[in-house]
C-alpha cells in the first residue's frame, strides 16, 4: 500500500497531546510526513511520544505547555517559529470534561470548565494566529458532539463544546480573507483519557472508562477520519458513525432524538429524581 503524504513538510502544533486523540494525532501525521509540534502539561510523557516518532523516522518537537497560560503558550508558538520557521496548522485539541447533574454542580465547576475548554482555544488561537496568517494555515479545534447535543450530566462540558462549534462558525467567515482555513471537528465516543480526568481537570490513570464499551471507537480510526477532514480543509467535521447517526437524529428529527435519549438514560435520571427527593 502507498504510504500517504498529505502533510509531507507541514509544521503542525498539538495541544493535548500527551494521550488519546492528541498522541494518535501526533503519530499519524508524523507518519505522513509532518513536522510535529506535541504540547501538553506532562512533560514526561511528551517526551516518550517524540522518542517514539523520531525512532519511527519522524521530525517531533515536545513542549511542555499549559492552555490556560498565556505566556506558555507564546512561548510554545514562539519556539516552533524559531525551531522549523513557520506554523502551518494548529490543532487545539487540549480539554477536559466537568461531569454531574446541573444542581449538584457550582459556577465554579463550570468557570473552571470554560477557563481550559473555552478561553484555553481562544488564548491558543491568539497565540498562534499570527503564524497562522503569514502561512495561510488552519485552525483545526476538536470540539464534541457534545457540542451538538447535550446529554444529562453533561451540562457543562456540553455549554463549553456548544461555545467552541460557535466560535469556528464566526472564525471560518472572519478569517477567511487572509488565507486561514477553520476546521471544526465534532467527535462521537472515542476511545481516550477523558474519563479519567476529574472535575478539577485531575488525570487518575487507574479509573476506569464508564462509557458502554460497545459504543467507544478506536483511537486510530477515529484520527483517521480526522486527518481526512484536515487534509481537506473542510469546515466541520462529525467523527464516528455513531456520532453522525446521532446529529442527524437531532437535527431531523429532534422529537424522536430526545425520546431516544430519555428511555436510553431512564435509569441514571431515576437514580437521580431518587437522591434528590431524599436531599
């Protein structure tokens, strides 16, 4: 089979990629011939990824980067320059998810939510928006079905994802007239660290993955349906099959969608109405 070298050359920049979609990012586009960029909070494991890639033949470059500092992610961006000399597409890919009914929640679960998943892109398309226009790059975002639609306990993961979908609308019109593509991509259920993040954006390596088995999609193949929709600037993007079925549903069909949720999640939501009568 032909080796595929749609990013041959390409300098790319990862947030979040110390795990799961980031990481197979990384490694797929490196295998494509892209010069990769990998930030993430965990320097050590930043570290094994590019010793892996650059065992394989890639070009990776670890920068250890926190979203919701500004002046590390200039610096990130100001390293890549120095180091390769341009930027030609950045992947904000960095988040977490806030999980729990809305009434057991606080504003300060969600302001801490929108401090990573919100104002964390933001600063890290401002940081690297300049870079951006001189290469007539893109700005890819990972965002969520959650995006799309919200699910119980997901109120503040979903208003964060919803916001995100938002700005890549307004971004892909503005931006347009100086070269910058905007990709929006709206992954389903993909296998990755997220469950294992708590609410106060904690990794714990040892929890395990509540999301139904049967529905969790493969790293790699989700990547794969991402790399296409990058390679071919598309504006947006729904990942998995599952996810698709699930924003036709919506957006067809909303009556039918909303049922589906309800009798899928009567259990949870009983479970829920009980505790609180109790309270």
């Amino acid at each position: 089979m032909r080796k595929r070298t749609r990013f041959r050359g390409k300098v790319v920049l990862i947030t979040g990629a110390s795990s799961g979609i980031g990481a197979e990012l990384a490694r797929a586009m490196a295998r494509e011939g892209a010069i990769v960029v990998i930030t993430a909070r965990r320097r050590e494991r930043l570290e094994q990824i590019a010793g892996e890639l650059s065992a394989s033949g890639g070009e990776c470059l670890p920068l250890a980067c926190d979203i919701t500092d500004r002046a590390s992610l200039d610096a990130a961006v100001e390293e890549t320059l120095t180091r390769f000399g341009t930027l030609d597409i950045l992947v904000a890919n960095a988040g977490f998810g806030v999980s729990g009914f809305f009434e057991k929640l606080t504003t300060a679960d969600f302001r801490r939510q929108f401090e990573t998943n919100v104002f964390g892109t933001i600063d890290t398309i401002y940081a690297a928006l300049g870079a951006l226009a001189a290469s007539k790059g893109q700005i890819v975002v990972v965002a969520s079905v959650a995006g799309l639609f919200g699910f119980p306990t997901s109120s503040a993961y979903s208003a964060s994802k919803f916001a995100l979908v938002g700005l890549c609308e307004a971004l892909y019109f503005e931006l347009a007239e100086r070269g910058v593509a905007v990709t929006c991509i709206n992954p389903g259920i993909v296998e990755s660290d997220l469950a294992r993040v708590d609410n106060a954006g904690v990794y714990h390596p040892e929890r395990r993955d509540p999301r139904p088995a049967r529905l969790v999609v493969d790293t790699a193949s989700a990547v794969a349906e991402m790399l296409d929709a990058i390679a071919a600037r598309r504006a947006d993007a729904v990942i998995t099959r599952h996810g698709r079925v699930g924003a036709f549903l919506k957006r067809h069909f909303p009556g039918a969608f909303r049922g589906a949720i309800r009798i899928a999640l009567r259990g949870r939501m009983e479970s829920f109405a009980k505790g609180r009568r109790q309270s």
